[in-house]
C-alpha cells in the first residue's frame, strides 16, 4: 500500500465497502457523540467521515487529535449506520472505522476557523492566507478560476489563435498608469518597467508578420487601490489579429467570452446576439459607460416639457442650450414615502434632491414638480414615459456632461429599490464609438479618452480636419452587469497619423518617437491593419464565482493599502542592494 493514501478523502463509495482504506487529510472537524469520536478528514478532493470507538486499537491516539492536523489514517470501509447518510458529500453513503494512525503534522491554536464559512477579519484572513484558502468557498473559487482560464484557453486555440508570452521587464511608456519601475544594476541610473499590459509588443507580433495572438498577460499598475481592482497585479486575457475591420473582432470574441460565461453560469441565462450601444447613448440611457443591462430602467429627455414652464428652476436651465431635464422612469415607485426616500437620497450624493411626479389613480399626477407644470405637461411626460397608476418618475436637470454619472447612479439606485434587476442572469454587450478624446479640466488639455493607439473614425483626414473632441474612436468596451469585463480598439497602424493623434494630446513627433520608438519603427516597414482587445481574468471569475470582492478569487492577494501581509512586501532592503543598485533614499520625513 502507498506510504500515505490508497485513496483520496473524496473517493469512496458504496462499492469499496469491505475494502481496507488508508487516506491521508486535514481533520476538518472532530465530533464526540458519546464516546464516539467522528474526524471529518479533508484533502483537495474531499471530506471522509472516519469513526473511532473505545473498541478501535487508534481509539487512544485519536482523542488527541485536534483540527487541522494532519493525520494518515487505515480502517475498514462499511457502509453509515441506517438514517445517517450524508446526501451532501460523494463519500456520503460510506465511512472508514479507523484502526491505526498516524500524525503527520500537527498544528497549533488556529488564528482562525477554517470549518465554517463564518466572516473573520481581512487582514487575519491575509496574513494566514494559507488557513484561508483550505476554506471551502474559496478553495472551490480558486479552482473554478483555474477551469476559466483553461476554457478561454481552449476556446481562443479553437479560433485559431496562438498563445504567445511576452517580456515582463520593458520600457516605461505613457500608457495611462504608473509604472512600476525597475532599477538595472549593468545600467546605472536606468530603470525596466513592468509591462501595464503587453500593447506595444503584442500590436509589433502583428509587424512581424503573426496573424493571431493571445496571452493570459500579467499587467501592472502602480494605481491607488478600488473595490473592483486588485492592487499591484492582474491578468488579462490578451488579444490582436492582422486584417481585420471591427466586426471581425467581435465576430472572433463574442463567441469566447459567451461560451466561458454559459460553461460556469450555473445554468443562470447568457446573453446570445450581443447588443452594440454607442458610448453617447449608453450615457444617455443609462447614465453610464458600463450599464447594468440586467436593470430594465431607460432614461429619456423630457427637456421640452420644461422648457416656459411653471417650474422656473428647470425651466431657466434650459434657457441655456446645453442644458437637458432627464427623467428616471421607476415602475411601482408612485408612493410619497418612496419618492421622499430618494429626495433624501440624493441629497447625501452632494445633489440639492431630486424632483419627481407621482401619478395616482386615474392617471393624474402628484407632487410639487406636477402641480407646477400642470396637467396638461405632466400626462405628456406620462405619455412619453408609458407611466401607469403607482408609478413614478425621477427627474435630473442642468449640463449632461456634468450630471450623466449622478443620473445613472439613480437610475441603479430605482432599480435596486423596487426590485426591478433580474440579478440572476449574465447581460453582455459591446460598448462601441468612444471618443477619442477628452478634455481634461485639471490640466487644462485635450487628451486621450481611452486608448492612445486606437484608430479614429475618419482616419488621418479627421485627425487633421475635424474638433477633436467630436472625434469618435474604433474602440469598443465588452460590459456585463454593470461591470467593464473587456475592452479594445482597431489600431492605428499608419506613422502620420500616430504622429497626428499624439500631437492633438500635446506630444510631438520627438516624444512618440522615444516613448514608442520600436512601434513607431515598425509602421515604417510595411504595417497590417490590426485589432484586438483585453478581457480582465480576475473580473470574469469574479462575475461567475458570485461576488464582488477580487481577493475572493486570488490566491495571494494585497490588501487595500498595496500591502501584502502574507510574505511582508513591500519591504526595505539591505544597504548593500542598494549600493548595488546605485541608488540613494530620500524619504519624506515622518510628521
């Protein structure tokens, strides 16, 4: 018999009873039922019931075991006495009398639990990462991330496809991050970057004659942590493809991406035909860039039921061309004390509230907004809204470049409150025409929207003709359930017009040429119209394990502060490294 297991702890049935075991595990709970001891053993595969009477030759040994030791145990398989069964465990029918042990490892108190699934601290929870990750939730959340990772690997080599790796020590380039730097020992004074995602290398495979890439792609950024972004690290699943339009884009990936999300959506419903939304009208809408589609909720412009009213602060809003009044349609929320709840709502997001009108029995609307307006504006905004008795309407007004983000957290926040999302449903779909530039109010400056090397619409003529800011983009954006999962652009592949494009955002042809100096080079030499896109790993596992915290579906995650407590990074290093390294601190000084 092998030295630690005939069997794993997940494999025995019905079958093997009569059959001598030895299995090797965790004690994952030990239970004394009147002088009885139960070891519920746990390993990769699964939990074994192990039972021990004062008639066992190990019964003596066995009182001493504790949780989470490590033990070997050998017995007889039998089959649980009747009524016991456990239909929750494949080893449920079954459970081994022991007759001898072993322990292999013993373990001291434990910081924390790992029977149960009860919250516990953040911090506890990464420090003993190890402790946590024999839970179950989480040990199962990591192998099913392990399994999507496989199926996009497969499904991206049935496309045609090749897996490519890219260098993980580059050159620091203005990709929308910080980097995080690398100081070079041979080169005095010269850092490496770590790659904020392989773009310049995987757009130059193009230039060098591949026609299909792909890489699980580590990216870096040195970026303030967010909810729904790991600190530090994350993996993207990457793509690029030669002679191709946009269409052929999603024509390749959607199917990807749909089949990943069906294979781990526990039967929950997949989008199938993706919609296409205009990044204008997704924010006209929807209020936002990555909509919620599973919330049914549509914004319209109800500006010209305003406009000469008798509600004099919308209706001089509107004097003023640029200004729009929105409407937030909300189904069943007809009720005062509803109404007030959002008023009061809004007023804690820094808004002065947020007016609404009620319609009651008969049609007839209710409320301080309705008896301004009078009857006749309000059962026009019912009509164009199709409002019925006991609904509502939630009504946001000024500048739409201003209030869109507040407009589509309301529109969430309706949602959410009367119950209209379907939460049990994945909602796919392309977000296409982003601009290719913003103005930034803070420097004072035109610059890129999105991504640097997208190709506008219109080409070099638009570039050299139109306002830039009514520039749009080939760039596009994959959303699910309120969530960013994805995001690409046709690139542009032709040396003027990159030239061009970073001269609208204040660089000059010397800049592109040394922060993008082998890109640029390669245009030079013959350039394949080519596009592609990058999913985030960590944000689909996430979507399809069913929560919404990264750290539940990573295995050593930092936390919050970029800290990771397990192995103690970032740590100060010895003076010698440094001397090395040819580097000198300067610290601020502690205040």
């Amino acid at each position: 018999m092998h030295r630690y297991r005939s069997h794993t702890c997940g494999a025995l049935r019905a079958s093997d009873i009569g059959q001598t075991a030895r299995l090797s595990g965790w004690c994952h709970r030990i239970r004394d039922h009147g002088g009885v001891l139960f070891i519920d053993l746990r390993d990769h595969y699964g939990i074994t019931q192990c039972v021990a009477d004062p008639d066992s030759p190990a019964f003596k040994e066995v009182e001493k075991f504790r949780s989470e030791w490590v033990v070997r145990i050998d017995g007889k398989v039998r089959r649980r006495p009747e009524g016991t069964d456990n239909p929750e465990l494949p080893t449920g029918a079954v459970e081994v009398y022991v007759n001898e042990i072993e322990v292999l490892g013993p373990a001291g108190e434990l910081p924390l639990p790992v029977f149960g699934e009860q919250e516990y601290p953040e911090d506890i929870r990464l420090k003993y990462r190890f402790l946590d990750l024999r839970r179950e939730k989480l040990h199962q959340n990591i192998m099913t991330r392990g399994a999507i990772v496989d199926s996009m690997r497969k499904r991206m080599k049935e496309q045609g496809f090749f897996e490519f790796q890219t260098p993980i020590l580059t050159a620091s380039s203005p990709e929308g991050a910080r980097d995080f730097l690398v100081p070079s020992r041979i080169h005095p004074g010269k850092f490496y970057a770590l790659p904020q995602a392989p773009q310049q290398y995987k757009q130059l495979l193009m230039m060098s004659g591949f026609d299909r890439y792909f890489q699980i792609a580590p990216c870096f950024r040195d970026e303030d942590p967010r909810a729904d972004r790991l600190p530090g690290e994350f993996y993207q699943l990457d793509v690029e493809m030669s002679f191709v339009e946009q269409d052929d884009v999603f024509a390749a990936m959607e199917p990807v991406v749909t089949g990943v999300f069906e294979e781990f959506a526990k039967g929950k419903p997949v989008t199938k035909g993706w919609r296409r939304i205009p990044f204008a009208e997704a924010l006209k809408k929807y209020g936002s860039d990555k909509p919620d589609l599973r919330n049914p909720i549509e914004m319209q412009d109800v500006s010209e039921h305003f406009r000469g009213s008798g509600f004099k602060v919308f209706a001089r809003m509107l004097e003023d061309p640029k200004n729009q009044v929105w409407a937030i349609p909300g189904k069943g929320g007809g009720s005062r004390a509803f109404c007030d709840r959002m008023n009061s709502w809004a007023q804690g997001e820094g808004q002065p509230g947020l007016g609404y009108i009620m319609w009651r029995e008969g049609g007839e609307g209710a409320g301080p907004l309705a008896n301004n307006i009078g009857a006749d504006r309000t059962a026009a905004i019912r009509g164009q809204l199709g409002m019925k008795e006991g609904d509502a309407a939630f009504f946001v007004a000024g500048d739409p470049d201003k209030f869109w983000k507040f407009s589509g957290l309301a529109r969430a926040k309706v949602g959410e409150e009367l119950n209209l999302v379907d939460k049990d449903r994945f909602e796919l779909a392309w977000i296409v025409d982003f601009p290719m530039y913003e103005y930034d109010e803070t420097e004072k400056k035109i610059d890129f929207s999105h991504n640097p090397f997208s190709m506008p619409q219109g080409g070099l003529e638009a570039l050299q003709t139109k306002d830039p800011l009514t520039i749009k983009a080939f760039q596009y954006d994959i959303v699910c359930n309120g969530y960013e999962i994805a995001s690409g652009g046709i690139r542009n592949h032709k040396p003027e017009a990159m030239v061009k494009a970073f001269e609208i955002a204040g660089y000059g042809e010397q800049d592109v040429v040394e922060r993008f100096g082998g890109m640029y080079r390669a245009f030079q030499y013959g350039a394949p119209p080519h596009g592609g896109m990058a999913a985030g790993v960590d944000r689909i596992v996430m979507l399809l394990c069913g929560t919404t915290n990264l750290r539940e579906i990573s295995l050593f995650p930092m936390n919050q502060q970029a800290v990771d407590l397990l192995m103690g990074a970032p740590s100060e290093v010895a003076i010698k490294q440094l001397r090395e390294l040819h580097i000198r601190l300067n610290l601020p000084e502690k205040g």
